[in-house]
C-alpha cells in the first residue's frame, strides 16, 4: 500500500503531461474526421468544355445526324463554352476556364458510317486538346462511352439520325444498383484514423509518465530504503507493474469514450468491438515497454527523448500519421521488428473486414497475439533488468 500511495503522489504531478496528449489526439482526430467528412463521396460535376462541329448540313442531303447527337450529348452532361477565336480558345484552355475542346471535323458522320461498312480503311478522329485534369478525364469518358455504343449500333443503323437515336435511347437508360455490402466504410474508416493516431498518445503517455514514476523510485533515499527492506524485487515490480497497469487502463477507458464521442456508433458494432479490443492488447504491451523503459532510466531529463525517438518514431514508420499505403515497402519490412505496426496493421485490416467470422477474425487474432508476446517479453526483460540492477547496487 506504501508503493502505491508513493504511485499517486508523482502520477498526480504529471496530470500536465497526459493532458496535454489528450488534447492532440482530440484536435489532430477532429481536425481529420471533418476533413473526411467533407470529401467521403463522389460527384460526377459538369466539366466545363468547348464544342467545334465542323460537320454541319450545310450542303443538301448531307448526313450529319451522328455529329448532331454527339453535339446534344456532350451539350447534356458537360458546361459548354461559347468562345472563338484561336487566342481566346488558347487563353481560355491554359487559364483553365475550359477543360476540353472536341473538334469533330468535316464529314465526320459519312467517313464513320463509310469506315463502318468496310469502304474505306481510313478511320475518322474527332480531335480533342485537353487540359489533363479531372474535368477532362470526365470529358474524355463521356466522348469515349458515345463514341464506343455508336460502334455497335453502326453497322446496322441506316442514317446517322437513326444511329444518333439509337445510342441516345441506350445511354439515357438507367442501370438499378444494388449494394451487396452494406459496411460503414465512412465510419470504420474515422476508426481506423482515431485508433492509429492512438498509437502516439497511448506510447506517449505511458512512457512518460511511467518513467517519471520508476525514476522518482530509482532516487538514491527511496532505493537504499526498498533494497534494505524485506521486500524482494519481484513483489516490488509486481505492485508498481499493476499500479502502473491501474493508470494505463484508466488512461485507455478515458480515450475510448472519446472515440466514442468522435467517432460515433460505429465502434458498437462487430468491427468496432474488435478495434477496442485491439487497443487494449495494444495498451498492454505499451505499459510493459514503458515499464522496461522506467527499469532502465535514471535520469528524468532523458524520458523525454525517449519519447520522441519511441512514440514519434514508431508512429511515422509504421502508419499512425502517414498512411500505410503511402510508406515505402522498405520502411514497412523495418517496422515489422516493432508492436506499432502490427497494431495499426489490425486497425487497417478491420476497416475492409466484411463479416465477423473465425475465418475472418484469424488475422486479427494472430496481429493480437503478437503484440501480447511483445508484451510478454518486455516484462521478462525488465524483472532481469530490475534484478541485476539490485544486485550492481
């Protein structure tokens, strides 16, 4: 009882610290999770483009009854510009007021229909000039799909007025989607964000306030006073281990209520479960770590470059601020050799895990059981730090 009222006393003076990485994980999640919010979706907009139809009927009986439809479906789903002149058209394109210019050239129509039939091996182009961006990708497809359906319906169409009528009727069909997955992918993913970025705070904050707490027990009073006591080093590592363990849970529940506030219902769900179940494996090896760390410190003006190296470190190598998908294979098979990444491995794997099963669950269970084995470790190694320093001293 003596070791844990002497727990309180210092934990109560390093309130400061654990706030204050309360307070980056909430802003830093708050700050990403309206960001996503704000981007979570897709709207096919209305590119801006500039249409040149040089195929007109200006001649009698000409057929130009193709370039015509493609001219009122690019004029139905795209922002047509009224410019002319070729400075103003080249003004209007490197200013980006215009995306796309689709130039259909001179009997366009008869040279398709004439390609079409096998009368002539020169197949017509319209030309486009483009600005490279997403509106033109968007224009581009647009032209594409017309151009790929009057293929088809033209080799069997008899005018181009019939052809235009034809792919006009088949593009305006509208196809019923069915949504065979109904996962909340919005949501696990402002999961998997909060929980990754849990991976500095939970590091952070047990180290910190851990090795504060071993290095005050370390001072030359309080250690002569343990050493000359009866009681032996196990059962004193044992009563700070749990104290400390006291803390970190507490420090763990605090946070998961946060994430329930920020993130939502979400973690009420199956996958949601398993994220909370995959910070705690994950709080248990970051309190045996900080613990090896606390057993291994002397100097309290060191605990904050431990921190760095440790929590910030692990956090960019393994995916907690970067994403995963944006770090360099070689600094993943690096990151291997430490718990954070199999940590945040487990929260990317639940954001696209589909159903809750056994077959399913094998490798979270399996990322879990490596951090625990982390775990393990860390406190075989500080009980034989512990002992050895007892007997040097």
């Amino acid at each position: 009882m003596t070791v844990f009222k002497a727990f309180l006393r210092v934990l109560w003076q390093c309130k400061a610290i654990v706030l204050l990485y309360t307070v980056i994980l909430v802003c830093f999640a708050a700050f990403q999770m309206q960001t996503e919010q704000s981007s979570i979706g897709f709207l096919a907009d209305r590119p801006d483009i500039l249409l040149v139809n040089q195929d007109t009927a200006e001649e009698e009986g000409k057929d130009c009854g193709l370039s015509a439809g493609l001219v009122s479906y690019l004029m139905e789903y795209c922002e047509v510009a009224d410019i002319t002149g070729e400075d103003a058209i080249n003004d209007a394109l490197f200013y980006r007021d215009i995306s796309y210019i689709v130039t259909i050239p001179r009997h366009y129509s008869e040279e398709f229909f004439a390609y079409l039939r096998g009368e002539t091996d020169k197949k017509p182009a319209v030309e486009v000039r483009s600005t490279g961006d997403q509106e033109a990708s968007y224009a581009e497809m647009l032209l594409s799909r017309y151009l790929r359906v009057a293929r088809v319906y033209g080799a069997y169409a008899e005018n181009g007025k019939e052809l235009a009528n034809r792919v006009a009727e088949t593009l305006s069909g509208q196809v019923s989607v069915e949504v065979a997955s109904h996962l909340d992918t919005g949501g696990l993913s402002k999961a998997a964000f909060f929980y990754n970025f849990l991976n500095y705070s939970l590091l952070a904050g047990c180290i910190y306030v851990i090795c504060l707490v071993l290095a005050s027990f370390r001072e030359e009073k309080i250690r002569k006073r343990t050493m000359v006591s009866s009681m032996n080093y196990r059962t004193f590592n044992r009563i700070l281990l749990l104290s400390n363990g006291l803390f970190a849970v507490g420090l763990w529940m605090i946070y998961v209520l946060l994430s329930l506030v920020l993130v939502g219902e979400v973690l009420l769900s199956d996958q949601g479960v398993w994220y909370l179940a995959n910070s705690f494996a994950f709080l248990l090896c970051a309190l045996t770590m900080a613990f090896l760390f606390g057993t291994l410190v002397k100097n309290k003006n060191a605990v904050n470059g431990i921190v760095n190296v440790v929590a910030l470190g692990s956090s960019f190598l393994c995916g907690a601020f970067v994403p995963v998908q944006m770090l360099p294979k070689s600094v993943l098979w690096i990151a291997h050799i430490l718990p954070s990444y199999w940590y945040i491995q487990t929260n990317e794997y639940l954001k696209r895990m589909e159903n809750v099963s056994p077959e399913a669950l094998r490798p979270v269970l399996g990322n879990m059981g490596i951090l625990l084995g982390f775990a393990l470790l860390f406190i075989i190694a500080a009980n034989g730090v512990s002992k050895r320093t007892r007997q040097i001293g």
